[in-house]
C-alpha cells in the first residue's frame, strides 16, 4: 500500500478522496467506489500500488490508437477497479473482485517496457487513473528511457489529478460511451461532462482517439451518433474516432450490434471526420486510413496486422500533406 494522493481529511476518521469526480466520502476501514483506495485509520492509501493483473506486449491497435506509432508494440499493464460500473463491463473480473494479482515495482516495468520492441507501456485493461500514483511513477521512469506512455481510459477524473499526469502522457484512447448523461447515470454509474473535459484538455497537450462502443437500442440512435460526431469534430476534424460493436457483457444481454447499425455510424461521421473506424468487427475497410487530400492509402491494416506503406514520416507518400499521424 502507499498513501493516497488527492485526498482530504475529515476529522471525524472519514476521508474524502478528490481523484475523481465522485469524490467518495470514506468511513474507516471502507473502500471508496472504485475499490483501489481505502481509508486505514483516518488516512487514503492505495490498495493498487505496485499490484498488477495483467501484463502483456500488445499491438498499439489493440488499445486502440491507429495514429501513433502505427503497427509497433507496447507493453500493457493493468491491476484491478475501476470507478464506473458500466453494466457491459468487458474486463469486469477485475472490477468485481479482489482478484489476486503480483507485486511489481515501476522500475521493473519501465525495464520490461524497454525489451521486446515495445515503444513504451500502455495503463489499460481496468481504468488507469485510480492506479494514479503508480502510473505517475511509473510514467516518469519509462519517459527518462525515451519511452512512451500510453493511457486506455474512461476519462473520468479531476483536473488536478489529470494536470499531474498529462506532462508524461505521449498519446490517450478516451472512451467516450454516450452522449446522454442518462445513459452515464444508469449504466455507466457516473456522469458525461467530466468525461468531455478530459477530452477537451487532453487534445491540447498529447495525441487522443475517441472509442464509442455502440449498443443497440442505448447510444445507436442517428441523433446520439450526431451528436458524438459534433464534439470529436469541435476537438478537430482530424481526431480519430473509433466505433465498436459491442457483444453481450456482464450484466447486459441485448443482442449485439448489427454490422448494418456501425456502418450507418460510420457514414454519419466520415461527413464531418477525416478518419473514422470500425472495431470488433472485420469489413474491407474498417481499418484503412486515407489521406483526405488525395485519397490515397496511407496504412492498411487487417485485424492487427499493419502496413504503414503510404506513411513517410507523418506525411502522405503519394502527395506529401502533413498527416495526424505520431510515428
């Protein structure tokens, strides 16, 4: 365990914690919501500290990010919490449980980090920013090797926290789930505009894509799509954005996505987006990325294989404009 950052004392033996917009008031000897972070005798600390559950060398694609570093690895860890309780949860044994894990220290994953071709370490499989004090280490040993950091995240954080990050983060896939706050505050347990902010500060200082997992009869409507496609398109025109069709889940058992319902989203959003994509599902060009000025290929892609031939260091081979691509 290690004491907690962003906490305040009460003086009555509760805390409350100020990681995260919920900012969980903690009696002692209690968890606060996302189950990381408890109160030890009037004092926060970190469940998650150097605790891992997952550990593994990944494709960049698979976080996903298609416009960093394309077709390279990255080492991924994730531990267990989260501080959403999203009812179509795709990792939620490690939300749910006091899954048994390892003890690790930061500097032996900015080590593994360094091997095996990895660019860096991606935070992902559960939310990254309730692991906040060891991703911060973390981050900070594998950037002094000239490293990337990478975080897979639901957004759901306060500014400060969020500031203290950023200067060691190189690229974020935001999860932006709906565009009705209904559907945050029923399914998700947590709220929308928070979400939006981290999106909205995070373009300013690192790379972003925006993943969307599209769920039949809850967030597919042309309106909610629009309306997605309207604020990934106030971020830039040339912010990727990422559709997925979702699978039953966890607590969820609608049918999942017709392949039709991802790509009217798709023709909805290549109106007003430069690059849009399509995931959990395999069509001819669900992955392509295309130069808006020519037309071009600039990478192709299927499943996780990669092929960046049409890229010559960020720019269009066939016409040479610059391209939102990290390479």
């Amino acid at each position: 365990m290690d004491e907690a950052s962003y906490y305040e004392k009460l003086g009555d033996g509760r805390v409350q914690c100020h990681l995260c917009p919920r900012e969980c008031l903690i009696k002692d000897g209690k968890r606060g919501f996302c189950r990381a972070r408890s109160n030890y005798a009037g004092e926060l600390y970190s469940d998650v500290y150097e605790h891992i559950l997952a550990c593994h060398l990944d494709p960049i694609e698979k976080k996903p990010l298609y416009h960093f570093h394309p077709g390279r690895l990255i080492l991924s860890v994730g531990t267990r919490g989260c501080n959403q309780r999203c009812d179509f949860c795709q990792n939620w044994e490690m939300v749910e449980s006091d899954a048994p894990g390892t003890y690790i220290t930061s500097e032996e994953i900015a080590g593994m980090a360094d091997r095996g071709g990895s660019i860096g370490v991606a935070y992902t499989y559960n939310e990254p920013f309730i692991w906040f004090e060891f991703v911060l280490e973390c981050a900070r040993k594998v950037r002094s090797r000239g490293l990337k950091n990478v975080l897979v995240t639901n957004g759901y954080v306060n500014p400060d926290p969020l500031e203290e990050l950023l200067p060691y983060i190189d690229a974020m896939n935001i999860d932006v789930k709906s565009m009705d706050p209904e559907f945050y505050r029923s399914i998700c347990k947590s709220s929308l505009e928070p979400v939006l902010a981290t999106c909205r500060r995070a373009k300013k200082d690192c790379h972003i894509e925006i993943t969307n997992l599209l769920i039949p009869t809850l967030n597919d409507s042309d309106e909610l799509i629009n309306r997605l496609v309207d604020f990934v398109a106030e971020l830039g025109r040339d912010t990727p954005l990422h559709f997925s069709a979702y699978y039953p889940c966890y607590r969820m058992n609608l049918p999942p996505t017709p392949p039709g319902s991802l790509r009217r989203a798709y023709e909805i959003a290549r109106e007003r987006l430069d690059y849009v994509y399509l995931g959990n599902i395999r069509t001819e060009d669900a992955g392509r990325s295309c130069c808006p000025e020519c037309g071009e290929t600039v990478v192709e892609r299927d499943g996780f294989i990669t092929r960046a031939e049409g890229l010559e260091s960020g720019s269009c081979a066939s016409c040479g404009k610059a391209l939102p691509f990290v390479v």
